[in-house]
C-alpha cells in the first residue's frame, strides 16, 4: 500500500513539473516573441530580457526603453513616420498586430541602469 501511494505521489510530481515547465513558457510576452522572429536583435540588446546582441556595433539596449520613449513615439518610429536624429529607422515589415504586441511589450521595460 505504502508503495502505491509513493508510486502516486512521484506521478504527480512529474505532471506538476511539467505543468510548471510548460506555464513559464506560455508566460513569455507575445512581443518578445516579435522582437525575436523580426530579428531585432540583430542590432539591439534586451540585457533585461536576457536578449542578447551578437552585433560588433550594437544600436542602444532597449531594456529601458519603455521609461523613456512614449508607446507612440516607438509605433511611429517602427512605421517609418518618426526618425532619431534626422535618421530613418528599419521599417518593421511585419502585421500591425504583431507591430501592435511589439510595441505593448517595448512600453513595459523600464529596467533601471
Ligand atoms: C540594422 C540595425 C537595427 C535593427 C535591425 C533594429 N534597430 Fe532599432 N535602432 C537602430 C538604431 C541605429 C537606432 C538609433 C540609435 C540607438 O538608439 O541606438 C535604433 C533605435 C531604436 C529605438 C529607439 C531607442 C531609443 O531609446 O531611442 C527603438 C524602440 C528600436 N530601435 C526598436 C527596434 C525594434 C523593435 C526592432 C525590430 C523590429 C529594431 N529596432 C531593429 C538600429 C536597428
């Protein structure tokens, strides 16, 4: 009997560790996925995010970016109707949705340096 109970209880560790496993996935913000598949990082730094850059010259960590750039400021940057020192960013090719998400998960890093 007492094996049984131990069997059952090993069981339902494995299901609750998966389940934990398959949670924290789920978990990661639909716009970090963006920023991933759009290959931001080929330019850009997420330090706060655990993202990082491979680029010799890399454009500003964005960890913060959220404390310092209005969501607005951002959307119009990646749709090529705002520019950083007179300069045209990289349009952002993919859906207004997934440019939305984008967006919605730039606007919460507010990291602290
Ligand atoms: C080819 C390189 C390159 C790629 C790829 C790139 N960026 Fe940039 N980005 C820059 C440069 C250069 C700047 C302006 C200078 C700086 O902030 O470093 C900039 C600025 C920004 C800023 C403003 C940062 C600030 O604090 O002023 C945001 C937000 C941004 N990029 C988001 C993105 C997103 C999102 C993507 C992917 C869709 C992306 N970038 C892809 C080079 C790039």
């Amino acid at each position: 009997m007492k094996n049984i109970l131990t069997y059952i209880l090993f069981l339902f560790m494995i299901v609750a560790l998966y389940g934990a496993a398959f949670a924290s996935a789920a978990d990661e913000p639909a716009g970090k996925k963006v920023f991933v598949d759009s290959k931001c990082g080929a330019c850009h730094a997420v330090s706060s995010a655990k993202l990082e850059t491979k680029s010799k010259k890399p454009a500003s960590d964005l960890s913060s970016v959220g404390a310092t750039k209005k969501a607005d400021f951002i959307n119009k940057l990646l749709s090529g109707q705002e520019k950083i020192d007179g300069k045209a960013h990289k349009k952002f090719t993919g859906s207004n949705e997934d440019l939305k998400k984008l967006v919605d998960w730039l606007g919460t890093l507010k990291a602290k340096k």
